[in-house]
C-alpha cells in the first residue's frame, strides 16, 4: 500500500495523471513528410503501447509537408505537429496560433544534394546550375536564405519543380544539378544506389538554425497541457527504446511503410548524429534555448524570410517538456553509450 501511494505521489508529482481505470485519449499527430527513418521513434512508442501505457490512443498521420501540418494544426484539425524551424516561424510571423513544445531534431536537416562528380566544390558553384526542389516544400525558402546570405546571386539559378521522388531520377540523368532535401534521407538513398553524392548543410551554407520541433494549437497548450506532457513521456520512452533496439525499431517503421527498408535503420543512425546538441547535454532532449530561437530567427529575419520580428518566449514553451524525465534519460543515452542495433 506504501509503494502504491508513493507511485501516485510521484505520478503526481511529474505533473501527470495514471492512466489506470480511464478511457484512452484520442490524439493525432501529423508528420511533416510520409514516415522515413527520422519517425521510428514515433512508431516504437505506438508499437511498444507507451502512448497507451499513459492513457493516449494516438494516431500517426503520414504528412505531404512541413506547411501540411503547420495549417491542419493551426486550423485544430490535429493536435499535434511536426516541422521545420522555417515553416514554424514563417506561420507564427503570419499568426498562425501555434506553440512549439519541444525540439525533436536540434541540428537542421536541410541539404542541397549533388553529385560528386558535378564540379560543385562550393555553394557558389551552383550559380548558372539547375536546382530541384518540390512544389509544396518550404526548403526552398530556407536554403535560398541561407545561399542569400553566403553571396550566391540566385538570379543565376534555374529552379525545377518536380513531384516527390523524381529527383532521384532526375540528378542520375543530369536533368538536375542539384536539389533540396535532407542530409539523412535522400542522400544516404543515393549512396546506397552506387551514386556519389556531395552535400551543403544549413551549416555549410551559413544558416546554423534549429531543426524540426513538434508543437500544437495554441489552445492545446493552455487546455491540454496534461496530455500533451504525457505525449512527450511516450514519444522519448520511444526514443530510447529505438535508440537501445535500432533494428527492431526499424522494423517497427516497415509494418506501417513496408516499400521502406533495412536502409531507414542508418538514416535513424544519422539523425541520432544531428541530436547530440549541448542543449539536450545540459538539460535533457527536447529542451530548447532563447539563444537558440533567437539565433534562428535573427537568421530568418536577415534573410528576409519573417514578416516580423518575434520574440522567443513567443515561439516556444520548455513547461512540458521539462515536466518529462525521460528526456535526461535519452540525453544520457546519446552522450554515453552508441546506439545498439
């Protein structure tokens, strides 16, 4: 009797009710692109029960977008979103009523991907080239940015739009020179196909700005604040199951994607790569920074990307997810000890 009453005062305690004897809690959660490596944590969570272990049913809906999920979540058609730090900030500078609740990749995914053998040493070498991106993405915006920004004079770019997946084909057949997308996703693709690709980063093109977050509706913040910490609980006990089961996790993936394979285990390796940020060293995963919103958006508003300038404590809020521990507990895994497959 002792230990339950100290179970529940430490329950209590976290913020965060049990979910013995309670009906499950519907909860959406749109991801920013059709699931890939980057969300196998998502479905280790959904697969191991930790969303029903805290009282959540969750549903995983496969996104089309970063700005996808920006506007189902801002309009409160889902719960919860996934993005890019570009396509929250531009939606905020425009009062789409969102609020970011934790980071979920600190470093930024976006790259400008080419292959090796293209004569692209340097980003100004993409001048008079032909650069890919898709229609509905907001990459462009960012990587074009950021090329603003190193001197590239995007004047000299040809811009194609082309539908998802044909910038493989594309780039192979020298109709692309280079396009946008990310440093663990399509590239890893590339090189598992016998092709040699080059990269630039955020970081190489000059714009060292946060990565993809999750947030939700205003109004789910200040209504929900309780479900929501029992999200992040599920979705980081996901992460460090998926982080200590690589293969598994994967597999996880693949009963919801099976045209995926064994490929997206290594992509996961990478993202893991771009999560290893002081941040989460200091004070767990998912915890963020002024200094790091400010940074990003001093970036976008230089590169003419915001409509207004914001203010940090505007952007985001750490009230959640510092409310979850099991955030210090992944930090811990990532700083100490390799993922194990």
């Amino acid at each position: 009797m002792k230990r339950l009453a100290l179970l529940l005062a430490l329950v209590v305690g976290l913020g965060v009710a049990p979910a013995v004897g309670r009906a499950q809690e519907s909860v959406s959660i749109r991801l920013n692109h059709l699931p890939w490596g980057m969300h196998i944590a998502y479905f280790a969570a959904l697969e191991k029960g930790y969303f029903k272990e805290l009282g959540l049913d969750v549903k995983i809906i496969p996104g089309h977008g970063a700005l996808e999920a920006v506007n189902t979540v801002g309009a409160g058609k889902e719960d919860i979103g996934l993005a890019t730090v570009d396509t929250v900030l531009v939606a905020q500078a425009k009062g789409v009523p969102i609020k970011v609740i934790a980071m979920d990749m600190y470093e930024n995914p976006s790259c400008l991907i080419f292959m090796k053998n293209s004569g692209i040493a340097r980003p100004k070498d993409l001048e008079g080239k032909r650069l890919g991106h898709l229609p509905a993405s907001s990459m462009r915006y960012l990587t074009d940015a950021a090329m603003k920004l190193g001197g590239v004079d995007l004047g000299k770019i040809t811009y194609v739009n082309h539908p998802a997946g044909a910038e493989f084909q594309l780039l192979t057949a020298g109709k692309l020179d280079a396009f946008g997308g990310f440093c663990m996703g399509q590239a890893p693709t590339l090189e598992a196909k016998g092709f040699k690709v080059g990269m630039f980063s955020m970081k190489d093109l000059g714009a060292d700005v946060y990565g993809t977050m999750l947030f939700a509706h205003e109004r789910t913040v200040k209504e929900r604040p309780e479900m929501l910490v029992r999200f992040l609980r599920a979705w980081l006990k996901g992460q460090t199951y998926a982080y200590q089961h690589v293969d598994e996790s994967t597999h996880f993936l693949l009963k919801h994607r099976p045209d995926r394979d064994m490929l997206e285990a290594a992509k996961f390796k990478m993202v893991l790569d771009a999560d290893r940020s002081e941040e989460a060293r200091q004070r767990g995963f998912g915890v963020m920074t002024d200094e790091g919103w400010q940074r990003s958006i001093d970036i976008l508003i230089k590169a003419g990307m915001l409509e207004k300038a914001l203010k940090p404590k505007d952007v985001y809020t750490n009230d959640l997810i510092e409310k979850a521990p099991e955030g210090k507990e992944f930090a811990r895994l990532l700083f100490t000890a390799p993922p194990k497959d």
